[in-house]
C-alpha cells in the first residue's frame, strides 16, 4: 500500500519541491494550500495524482481531518519574515500554527512527522569552527519573532516527542537558494544583484544550500534519522563577500566591490527603521536585519549528511538553476 503524506506550505518555495521529491520516491502527496492554484506565473503546477486540500493552519477548524488516512506529515508552512522584526502574525503561524499540526499529527497516529525548522535556532559558528546542532540557541540578541518563534515552535515538536511519544524528525535548512521561489523570498538577492540594487557587501556571512537537497533529505527524513533528533541542513559557508562574488559570476554581473562598514550599516538601519515608523510601512532595512548580517552565520550539515543522505549540490548550481527559472517565468 503506498503511504500518503500531508505536506504542509506545499504551495511555498520548499514545498513544491517536496512534493516533487515524495512522488518521486513514491509515495502519495495531499498537498495543503491556503488558496486554490490558479496558474498565475510561477505558482506551483502540481500533477493529477497530487491531492489538494485547502485550509490554514491559524485556523484550525479548516484543517480538521487534513491527516486522516496519512503515514506521514512534513510540516513545512511558515511565515519568514523578518521585517517588521515584531510581527504577531509570525508567531501565529510559525508557533500557533505549528500546534495545530501536532494536534492533526495526534489525531491521525502517522508514523513519522517531519518538522521543517530553520539552522538558526541553533548557535553558529566561525568559518573555521561552524556551528551545528550541539550549540545553544543564540538568536534572541536580535529581537526578531522569526527566529524566536521557530525555536519555540521546534520546542513544542520535541516536547510532543517526550510527551506524546509522536515519532518525529527535525530538519533546519541554512539560507536556501534554487529554482521555484515564486514570491520571491531568498532568492530575492539574485534579483537584486542583476538589477545592480546592491551596492556593497556586509561584514557578516552565512551557510548557503540548494533548496533540490533540503528536500531530498527532508523526504528521506521519513524512513531515516533518529526520532527526537535535529539536522541542519546546508552546504557551503560564505561570507557576504565571496557569496556576492559567486552570485555575481553565474549571473554574469559585476559584483559589489566595496565593504559596509558596520557602524554605517547601523546608522542606516536605525534610519530605516524611523522612516517606518513615522510612513507606517517596513522600510528596506530595520536594525535587526543588518545585526544579522553583520554576524557569520556558519554551518555543519555533517549529522544530516551522515544520516539524512543530505545531498551537496554546488551553490553555483543552485544559483544558475534559479536564475533560468526566473528567466523562464519572467522575472527578468
């Protein structure tokens, strides 16, 4: 009998590739959307055999009975905002939402849940020494209910696993790049870079993956890896000075040669943030975003790669693969 699985946010950038991934590896797909698909342009286009529910997560009675009859569940919807820094809708869907599922996850008894959380609610690291699942969370110095509310939502995953015995995984990509960003959210920085809007680089740096791997090993987080445990899931750590450099090479751009000085970058930041605040709309920046970037956000996917099969497609791949898409939907 083929096992179906629920796939949370199968509508987002990782999503669609889940799916992807899951029929590939045989299984039966019900894909949860908040909206019906409508063909726009580079909305997912799901085949035939793909079974789609609508609902939202925030709202629990529109999901009621989205489980049933499923082996499995990958849990991947979430709101990654970072601007404004304070959003409580960030927290409904990433923590609120996430309790919703448990609860679908409870009632339908699947054999395996698959939570898709983010590497930084672990601590990072330095080029030289990256950081991995065994460092503290370190996020909250920036004030940002992204970050926060991921890590309470990965503490009610683990609480549901010590208390309710559910059989679950934890899975926490690094910065996510490649082909199927329809909003677009990372990916948004190639499109910066080939309209030339960027024009330095911050002192910071950060883990970069193929978006294809997160969820190759997302699906094999299934039948793999040991319940109760975390992985990250990335690849190569860059500061923002060879990401910039590499990206700009595949694009067949220049690349941004001179470096932000922090104290600048704040002052920027803070400016930003006032525009906001008195326009009563998020600006480009907010003092959170550029804290991030002034840190280096380093990596070590090696338990998931030990483990999970995490595949390491190049990033220079992953960023070619993006820009055809976006050329193949019109974005450039």
């Amino acid at each position: 009998m083929t096992r179906r699985v629920l796939v949370t946010g199968a509508g987002g950038f990782l999503g669609r590739h889940l799916v992807q991934q899951l029929l590939h590896q045989g299984y039966a797909v019900r894909a949860l959307l908040r909206r019906p698909l409508t063909g726009a342009v580079g909305e997912p286009e799901f085949p035939t055999e793909v079974e789609c529910v609508l609902g939202d997560i925030c709202r629990p009675a529109t999901v009621a009975g989205a489980a049933e009859g499923c082996w499995g569940i990958i849990h991947a919807a979430a709101l990654a905002q970072v601007n404004p820094a304070r959003n409580p809708a960030v927290w409904a869907v990433n923590h609120g939402g996430t309790e919703t599922v448990l609860q679908l996850a409870r009632q339908a008894e699947v054999q395996r849940f698959v939570y898709v959380g983010t590497a930084n609610v672990f601590g990072f690291g330095t080029l030289a020494r990256p950081g991995d699942e065994t460092r503290p969370f370190a996020g909250q110095r920036y004030g940002l209910d992204y970050m926060d509310s991921k890590r309470a939502a990965a503490e009610l995953v683990t609480r549901a696993v010590r208390e309710w015995q559910l059989p679950a995984v934890l899975v926490h990509p690094t910065f996510m790049l490649g082909p199927g960003d329809a909003k677009p959210t990372s990916n948004a920085l190639l499109l910066e870079l080939l309209r030339g809007r960027v024009p330095g680089y911050p002192a910071g740096g950060k883990n970069y993956v193929h978006v294809q791997d997160v969820a190759v090993a997302a699906v094999n987080a299934l039948t793999q890896g040991r319940v109760g445990e975390s992985y990250v899931l990335g690849h190569q750590n860059l500061s923002y000075r060879a990401a910039f450099r590499l990206i700009a090479e595949v694009l067949g751009v220049p690349a941004p040669r001179w470096p932000i000085p922090t104290p600048l970058a704040r002052l920027y930041g803070a400016a930003s943030q006032l525009k906001a605040q008195l326009m009563g709309r998020p600006g480009r920046l907010n003092p959170s975003m550029v804290a991030v970037a002034a840190d280096g956000h380093y990596f070590d996917a090696a338990k998931a790669r030990a483990e999970l099969n995490l595949p390491q497609t190049p990033i220079a791949q992953a960023v070619a693969e993006a820009h055809d898409w976006f050329k193949a939907h019109r974005y450039v």
